[in-house]
C-alpha cells in the first residue's frame, strides 16, 4: 500500500509539472500577410481582406490579425503598467478583427496550439503540427524579389497552392500552414476563396520577448472549442449570462427584451452570410 501511495504521489506531481507548461521565445522576424478572403461561399461580392501578423522565433511563431495583436499588446501592456488606451474608440478602431484567435506553433513542442477567447474563457486545443502531405513541383516564380517554388496539400477539406522561398529558410507559414524548406510567401485554396499574400518580411531589431503559461488556458479538443464559438456566436446573451452566473464581477448590456430580440434576429442573418471558414471540416 506504502508504495502504491508512493506511485500515486509521482504521478500527480508530474501531471502538476506537466500542466505548468511555461514556453519562452524571442520573435526574431515578422512576416505581415494581406488575406483575401470570401465569407459567404454563395457571394463573390462579400470577398473582403485583413491583414495578418507571424511573428517568428527561435522555437515558437504566433500568427493572428493585425486587430488581435495589437489588442493582445495593449492589454498586456494595461496588466503591467496599469494604464491602457483611454480612448475607447480609437482602441475599438485600432483592434477591429474578424479573426480573435491566435495560432501558436511549438507550443507544445511539435504541435498547434490554436487560442480563442470566449468572454471570460480563453479555450485552447492542441493538434499535431505535421498535418502537411506537400507535393512539392518544379515550378518557379519571383515574390517580392524573392526566388519561389510551388507546392501542394489537402487541408481542412480544402486543396491549396503554396509558393515558399529557401531563401527564408524558415520552415513556416500563415495560418498552421508549415512543413515546407523555406517560408511560405503566397497561399491559396482551388477555389480562390482565402488568399494569403506576403506584404512584407520584417527582421526585428530588437527581439519581441514572448512568454506563454499554458495553464492560463483551458485545453478543449476542437470540437469542444467550436461548439462553445457557436453558442456564442448564436446568442452571447445566454452566454453571457451563463458567464455572470457565480461571478463577483457582472457584465450587464443596457438593452431591454425586444432590443435583444431584434439585435439576435441581426446576429443569426449576420452568421448565414459568414458560412465559409477555411477549414471546411
């Protein structure tokens, strides 16, 4: 029973080691993507754009949107000093996104984190980084003055083109998109709906210091965290008030019964139109 007792003890301190899994980086390039994307599969005319950030390190990359950085940084920046933006309305300008996730590779180590904040909750899952069945062809072609070869893959349900450059040989790219010898510069599906173009490639001076604790997110599998983005997205007043329930700080929205009504009848004709995310399955 001693040793038993002893077995349990080792097994729980090495699953508490495990949870408190602390990555640190420095981002020593930053790669800025403009995407061209289309939200309503069935309306070219929706095709809209944003531009998109991959900070590069030593062992880990994040990529987001522009908004979510910036967002990300600001609040940071209000954790450590204090003090933030005062003008709330150039903060909501500065930070507008379509995309709130964060897409961490190497964190853990050869896997995908992908991070979405949900209200109070920032939900995570994780999925192994090579994913990627690349047909590399012999075709070339210059981006943004850089020598490219193309390549090919299945991902999410959708086939995409990539052109990457081993002259940045960084085995790395928008999105989760990795695997190739060199960095991804241009990527698109067959059908043209999501295009991600390298605007420009950023060496930083100095290094961005980047620090992650995973246990600040709950770890979800995909399905679970896709789930809880539509209950949201579906009614954030249910979701909010589901949040607010055994909460010492409440969250309140100054708006009456057929205010809600009318504001969730514009949500649901907002979600129809938003029906075409890059992974169709």
């Amino acid at each position: 029973m001693k040793n038993l007792f002893l077995i349990l003890v080792m097994i729980f301190v090495q699953q508490q080691v495990a949870a408190q899994k602390s990555f640190n980086d420095e981002f020593n390039y930053k790669a800025v993507y403009e995407l061209t994307y289309q939200p309503d599969s069935t309306d070219a005319s929706s095709v809209t754009s944003e531009e998109m950030w991959l900070y590069l390190g030593n062992d880990v990359s994040r990529f987001s949107s522009k908004g979510k950085a910036l967002k990300d940084s600001l609040d940071r920046h209000k954790k450590i000093t204090g003090a933030g933006m005062t003008d709330f309305k150039a903060r909501a300008e500065l930070t507008r996104t379509e995309f709130d996730y964060t897409i961490y590779k190497n964190i853990p180590d050869d896997h995908i984190s992908y991070i979405l904040p949900i209200l109070r909750d920032k939900l995570r899952y994780e999925e192994d980084k090579d994913v990627f069945d690349w047909e590399i062809l012999p075709d070339t072609k210059t981006l943004k003055g850089y020598e490219t070869q193309k390549a090919k893959t299945v991902f999410g349900g959708r086939e995409f083109t990539a052109w990457f450059t081993t002259e940045i040989p960084i085995s790395d790219g928008p999105y989760k998109f990795n695997g190739l010898p060199g960095l991804i510069l241009q990527l698109s599906d067959s059908k043209g709906h999501y295009i991600f173009e390298l605007a420009e490639f950023q060496t930083l001076e100095p290094p961005v210091i980047f620090s992650l604790e995973t246990p600040d997110y709950i770890l979800a599998s995909r399905d679970e965290l896709l789930q809880q983005k539509r209950k949201y997205e579906e009614d954030p007043f249910a979701a909010l008030d589901n949040a607010n329930r055994g909460s010492t700080t409440k969250v309140t929205i100054g708006l009456n019964e057929q205010q809600k009504r009318e504001h969730l009848k514009m949500i649901q004709e907002e979600l129809e139109k938003k029906n075409n995310p890059i992974e169709l399955k």
